[in-house]
C-alpha cells in the first residue's frame, strides 16, 4: 500500500450518464440519482490506514465477559417455544424469498460478488424446499444463532473493506470523538455479505416494534423524527422551543433534552456498554460510580434472543 498507493478515477460524464439511464430503466432510481450525484471516488494510499483509525477510534475488547449469556443458556432460549416461534414465522423461507424479491433492481454486490436480486433471488423461482431450507438454515439463521464453523467467525463478520474520498472545498480538519484531527474527506466502507444482511433485515422487522414500545415506555415524552420528511430540522425547532423556556425550571429537577441519532454511531464503537446492555448487567461501573458491576441494566429483552448475532458481529 504504502508503494504501490491506489486512487480510483472519477467516471467520465458520459460514464455516469450511461450508468444513470442503465439504473433508472431497471426501476432503481435512488442508486440512478446517486450515480449522478454522489462525487466519492475509492481512494486507498499509504496514509489511509491511520486517518481511518482516528476518524473511528475503537476501544479495547479485554474486559469482563462472566456476565455474558452462556452457550448452554442460548441453547436453552432456543428451546423455548417463543424462539421457536419467531423462527418459523420471521425466518420463514416464504420470508427470505421476499427479502430478495423485494431487493432493488441491480443493486451493488456483496463481499462474494452475489446480488440480492440478480443472483440469490433466482435460488427461490423454482419450487425446491429441501434446498431453500438448506439455505435458510446455512446461509441465514447462521447469522442469527451465531452457528458457523469453527475458524470462520471473523470471515462471516467482516467482508471487503474500501475507502471514499470526497472532494472538501473547506480543507481544515476536525475534531473526532477522541480530539484528534482527521481528515473530513475519508470515509470507510464495508463491504458485507447479502446473505447478513437479509437475516439482519428479518430480525429488525421482528423486533423493531417491541423495541419502540421499550423506548415511548421508558421516557413520559418521547418524540421519534426519523421516516418524516426533514427530521433533523424538526427536531432542532423542539429542542429549540425547549431552550427558550429553559429559565422557567428549577435547578433541583431541570429539563434535559437528549438526541439520539443511530446514523454515525459507527465513527465511535465502544462494545463493553452494548453488550453490557444486551446481556442485563454492568461489567464495570457507569454513570460516575451510580451503576456497579453486577447492577441490572435496562433493556428490551426482545433482543435477548439475538446476543448471538451481536457478539459474533
């Protein structure tokens, strides 16, 4: 890398055009749009490496795992007749054959080439259920239960990883997460397997309802803005509203404001607290000392089934 530095050339105008029409006539607009739009090019040279380490600056995974689920207590919970039921009718083969039924016209391949609509759908156009429970069982609830061959846990959990690189008319760095200058510009990319991404997509469906439930459950007002049209303007003009009226409060019980937003979350990744959470108890303490190692963590239990999944990943 370091001799040999890669940057990948821009699409002419007539490239991108042609790529435009190819995408819309399939019905896939948005990929069309951003074929136009979009103006990252890959770009992987002898610095890319340490300018991706402190835009996403990672934590040790050497802490206590003696509060993690079992093998015999996932087993157990596998067993159970609420699992078993979430198996057959979420992670049915009727369902994974509309996941990719359903995938976008000439979407991007995965890390082994395949394409959710071109390659894998085809699999599920003839009427052969020895085979698409083999897949179901191989290539999807794998995923799920964490049940793959010993040796292949990191291959499954990674996949092809590439850098984009994007034109800042602004060239000053900024401040990430640690306090360390990085360049804006770069961004990684990970390329992932198809066959995670449609067991991912079944349990979100799922879950997603349960997990929203826990959430407008644990808080007297709780305002969602995402799937609205312009959400992060509206949530600025709440919080906004909130401020203005600030000095009304008493010190003793003030008004706290918190946004929660999912989308960058990747640009920190600290694993103790998630999996701490999906497990139920602290490893270590929180909150100042408040919460101790052993102490009960608050958490839909929903996704108690998917500590598989989690830690694998």
């Amino acid at each position: 890398m370091a001799t040999i530095p890669h940057t990948g050339k821009a699409r002419t105008v007539t490239q991108l055009d042609a790529l435009a029409q190819k995408l819309a006539r399939a019905g896939n607009f948005s990929e069309s749009c951003q074929s136009v739009c979009l103006d990252s090019t890959p770009s992987l040279g002898p610095h890319t490496p340490s300018k991706l380490q402190a835009k996403n600056p990672q934590e040790s995974v050497d802490f206590d795992k003696k509060i993690w689920p079992s093998t015999a207590d996932m087993d157990a919970l596998c067993q159970e007749d609420d699992w078993r039921r979430v198996a057959e009718e979420h992670f049915s083969v009727d369902n994974i054959r509309k996941y990719y039924a359903r995938s976008p016209p000439l979407s991007a391949q995965d890390a082994d080439g395949w394409r959710p609509r071109k390659h894998v759908a085809l699999l599920f156009s003839e009427d052969d259920e020895k085979f698409h429970n083999l897949i179901r069982k191989h290539m999807v609830m794998c995923f799920i239960l964490s049940d793959f061959f010993p040796g292949h846990g990191e291959e499954v959990a990674g996949g092809k990883y590439c850098t984009l690189v994007k034109p800042n008319a602004n060239t000053a760095p900024f401040l990430n997460a640690g306090g360390a200058t990085v360049d804006a510009n770069v961004r990684g990319i990970v390329i992932g397997f198809t066959w995670r991404r449609c067991s991912v997509s079944l349990a979100v469906d799922e879950s997603s309802l349960s997990v929203a439930d826990y959430l407008l459950g644990q808080y007297e007002i709780f305002l969602q803005f995402a799937g609205q049209k312009d959400g992060a303007t509206r949530c600025a003009q709440i919080v906004q509203l909130l401020l203005a009226n600030h000095v009304d409060h008493d010190v003793s019980d003030p008004l706290v404001s918190v946004q929660l937003d999912a989308s960058n979350a990747f640009c920190f990744v600290s694993r103790q607290p998630q999996l701490d959470v999906l497990a139920g108890k602290a490893s270590r303490s929180y909150d100042d000392g408040r919460v101790q190692v052993g102490d009960e963590l608050p958490g839909p239990r929903t996704l108690d089934k998917y500590w598989g999944y989690f830690l694998s990943m």
